[in-house]
C-alpha cells in the first residue's frame, strides 16, 4: 500500500473520530438543555398552582392502605445442652533426648579428612 494511501486512511480516521465526539457534545448540551427548559417548566407551574385550601374536604382522596405482614412468632427458647465433662487427656511423655557429641578419630587431622 502507497504512502499516500495510508496517510488518506490515518487523515479519514481522524475526522471520523472527531465527527463522533462532535456528535456526542452535541448531544450531551441538547439534553442538559431539554432537562433545563423541563425544570423551569416545573418550577412555573408549581409557583402558578395556588396552595390547597386546608379547610376542604379530605373525602375527595381515597384513603391510604397500607398492608403489613405480621411478624413471625419468635420460636420457643431451648435450653443449651449440657457440658459433658471430658477427662483430660495428659500429653504423650517427650521421650528422653539422646546428645551424640562426634569428635575426630585421633588418625585424622584437624582438617576433617580433606586434602591440604
């Protein structure tokens, strides 16, 4: 593949790429916009609505009915079980230690046997 050829492939990659946040940007500021405009919309007709009148009747609503499942009866309490008492068990007697001291036979020098 020719040089130019690659360099038409890096050049339209860039764009595309660039075409693509392009998008993106846009899109993030028409949405923060509509979530703006819907907000002081909401803020308007909140601030138009007069306060309901505290004297009316409170038959127009139905009531509230909220269902509560019981709570399951707790079960009988058990004694705890009995603590058998376990004789103790005396460690196995640590046999005698033997101490073996090797010292060099007499035919030997100090160098252990090896060669000086």
């Amino acid at each position: 593949m020719d040089s130019i050829h690659r360099a038409g492939l890096l050049i339209s990659g860039f764009v595309t790429a660039l075409a693509v946040a392009a998008m993106f940007t846009v899109q993030g500021y028409l949405a923060a916009q509509q979530a703006q405009t819907q907000s002081m919309a909401a803020v308007v007709t909140a601030t138009q609505n007069p306060t309901p009148d505290p004297t009316a009747s409170p038959t127009d609503t139905p009531p509230l009915l909220i269902y509560i499942q019981p709570a399951q009866p707790a079960p009988p309490a058990t004694p705890a079980p009995a603590v058998v008492a376990r004789p103790k068990v005396r460690p196995a007697a640590t046999p005698p230690v033997v101490h073996v001291i090797v010292t060099t036979p007499p035919s030997q020098g100090d160098d252990r046997g090896g060669d000086d």
